[in-house]
C-alpha cells in the first residue's frame, strides 16, 4: 500500500480559505509602514552560519539549540534565516545602504527554528521585519513603537494588546550588571534549573526571563538593572517614555524583558496578548546600537522590531470569524454559444474593471449545479447567460447575499452596474 507524502513537522501549508486572512493582513502591514515611508527590502532564505553566530551570539538558544544548519557542497556552512536583522544588517554592509544615509526598512518572509511546535508557534514561521539605521536619539524609538500601535487600530486589535517596555543599558552598564547577576544567582545556585544553570555560565540576562514558577520569587529579588543605569541610558529612556505619553500610547514597565538576543541594548519592547496562551508575544524588537560594528561596518546605530504574522493572523481570525469572499462574481452559462459569449464579456470586464474577481464556471453542469458552485464560491452575485440572454442580449443577475429579485440587465450597461453594484456593496 502506497503511503502519502506528508508536510515536515512544523512546516504547514496556508490552505486558500486561511490564505485570505494572510493576504488581508499583509496587505494593512504594507500600507502601515508605507504610510511612514519604509521602504522593502528581499534576502535570500539561506545565509553564511558565520554570520549569525557573530550577530546574533554563539551561546543564545537560537545558535545553540534552533538553527537549520547544514554543509553545502563545497563545504561551507550554511544556515536557513532563524531572524532577520543581522541579515539586513549583513544586506545593508554589502550594498553600501548605510553610508550617508539613514535607511527605513521593512521585510517579511519564512525563518526558521528547530523547536518543539505548537499553536503560534512553528518551525517555519513568518514575519515582517521594520530596521532603522544611523539614528542615536529615542524619538525613532517612539516612531517604530507608534507605528507598530497604528498597525493595531488597522487591524481592530489594539485593545487586545499591552506594550511592554524595558532598558538595557550600555554594553558597560550591562557587564557591571553581569557580574552582579552572577553573584547574586551563584549564592544561589541550588534553586536554578538546569536551563539557567547552564545560563549563569553563559547569558545570566536570560535567567530573568525564566517561566519556570518555581524561580519567580528567587527572579524577583535579583537585583535591578536600572540601579546600574548611567545618566544617559536613563534619559533615552525618559524621553522615549515622554513621547508615548504624549501619544497615548500606554505601556507597562518590565524589568524582566530582557529579549533573547545579544545584540539589543538600550530600549526593549515587546507588544503581548492574553488571547493566544503561553504564546502571547506577537511583536517584539529594540535597540541594537553595536551589532552593525559586531558585522564589519562602521559604528551605526539601530533599532527595529519583528512581529508574527501566525500568531497575528490567530488574533485577527479570531476578531473576525467571517470575511468576505474575495470573488465577487461568479459566471454561468449553457449552451456553446453563451460560453463564447461569456469569454468575451469576461476578458471585456476584466480589462475595464480591473479590480473585479470574475469566476467562469468551466466543466459544464445544469444550472442547479452551477448555482451550487457560484454560491459556495462566496460570490455576491451570479450572472446568467444562456439562449434567450444571447439572443436578446441580456445577461441574467441573481443575487447570491442579498434578498433582491434577479434582474435582467441589458449588455450594454453592464460595466456600469458591476461598478455601481459594488460600490454599493463595498
């Protein structure tokens, strides 16, 4: 017996019904960060290993435990993108973006994590990537956070989210704090678990962000990083905290947030969700000031953010459990002179009205049928051709959603009740 060939494990398919809800949201994505003159920018899926063990940290789970590592064959190292901002990064260097300009950019596409899958979380995932370079002060800061909120209201999904803020500090501030980690968690080395353990040694940030309830009372009487703060770090802060006020932007303030990259520094936000579970993070970036010198460029700064689109398409699935059809109609003929007929007035109509999504019913069928089908397709109305239509050059128009009486219309004025119909519908 033949067994079917099945999808990797974590790696799914966007089947037509769900990929209208991806389409619907990547196309608000696009016009939010359009409306803020970003600019999009490609990569390829694969990139030099080498690269995010220097940008993203050789000892973070994600180089350790995550990545799609693999030889090609010549021999070289490769790696399937598990994140997207040392590879713009990596992009910005090799084409000279940043010299003389201060670059606003967005990406999306696949990455790719070897973890354990659930629900939001996948080992083929999507995002839209925002990156901003040559830019020190917090108001660009304030702008990626403000535009991200904007995104929210489009998509009727702000009060469903909390922005939550940290700061990291200076790279100088965060080894003194360091140090401070270490010795507080050593002296208590017998709570850890094993993850941060092996953490104190490595990353000891990262043990704030622990779940692990039996740590939380030990996580939180650990020191402050904010204690450790320099005047400047604090006044980014402030500032960045002012102009969302100003914006009424609201927040809370998470010491805790850490990020689990090395290469953030100074601001750290994270937009989270009580409506997906233990996934609740859909959107998440800050400050990376150094990781463009850490590449080989001049020192730059740089601040962006990534969201999710799985996990964002579950909240806007969930707000909005029945979306329109995307056709609009569906056209159905008998007899070989309505289909000729029907041809041309399509090719005509499509030309003309070339926002509408015509169906042609093809593989013949009674009418009953093809009534079946043009329902089923979610289209608002049906149009008619047989005999008596071509022969007194009508075309039929039954209403698929609406309780109106089919009506007759004659060929001539179609283009001006498709256009006129819709309107009224849209």
């Amino acid at each position: 017996m033949k067994t079917s060939v099945q999808a990797i494990r974590g790696m799914n398919d966007i089947l037509p019904d769900e990929a209208r809800y991806w389409a619907r949201v990547e196309s608000i994505v696009r016009e939010v960060f359009g409306s803020y003159g970003y600019q999009e920018i490609r990569f390829p899926i694969v990139e030099n290993t080498a690269l995010f063990k220097r940008g993203i940290g050789e000892v973070t789970d994600i180089v350790e435990k995550e990545m799609y590592t693999f030889d090609d064959r010549n021999g070289d190292s490769l790696t399937l993108r598990p994140e997207g901002t040392a590879v713009c990064v990596r992009a910005c260097l090799e084409h000279g973006l940043l010299y003389g300009e201060t670059p606003r950019l967005w990406y999306h596409g696949p990455m790719f994590r070897h973890e354990r899958p659930q629900k939001g979380r996948y080992r083929q995932f999507h995002q839209f990537g925002v990156e901003v370079f040559g830019i020190d002060g917090p108001d660009i800061d304030a702008e990626i956070i403000a535009m991200s909120a904007r995104l929210w209201d489009r998509l009727g999904l702000r009060h469903d989210m909390t922005l939550e803020l940290n700061t990291l500090g200076t790279s100088e501030e965060r080894a003194r704090y360091h140090e401070q980690l270490v010795e507080y968690f050593s002296a208590h080395s017998d709570q850890l678990d094993e993850d941060s353990q092996r953490r104190l040694l490595t990353n000891p940030l990262r043990i704030l962000d622990s779940k692990n309830p039996e740590m939380q009372k030990l996580i939180e009487s650990a020191p402050k990083l904010i204690d450790t703060l320099g005047e400047d770090s604090k006044q980014h802060f402030l500032k960045l905290r002012d102009i969302l006020d100003a914006l009424k932007i609201s927040y809370v303030i998470n010491p805790r947030l850490v990020r689990g990259l090395d290469y953030y520094g100074k601001t750290v936000f994270e937009w989270t969700t009580q409506r997906l579970g233990a996934q609740g993070t859909v959107c998440a970036g800050g400050r990376y000031d150094g990781l463009v010198e850490t590449l080989g460029g001049n020192p730059t700064s740089g601040v962006g953010f990534a969201l999710g689109l799985e996990r964002l398409i579950l909240l806007y699935q969930e707000m909005n459990p029945v979306l329109p059809s995307s056709i609009h109609v569906y056209c159905l003929t008998m007899g070989e002179p309505a289909e000729q007929l029907a041809w041309q007035l399509l090719h005509s109509w499509r030309e003309t009205l070339s926002w509408l999504n015509i169906v042609m019913h093809c593989g013949g069928g009674s009418f009953k049928s093809q009534f079946k089908k043009a329902d089923k397709s979610g289209a608002a109305i049906a149009l008619v051709i047989g005999d008596n239509e071509v022969q007194d050059g009508t075309v039929g128009v039954k209403f698929l959603r609406e309780d109106i009486p089919q009506e007759t219309i004659v060929l001539t004025d179609m283009v001006n009740f498709l256009r006129n119909y819709f309107e009224h519908v849209d």
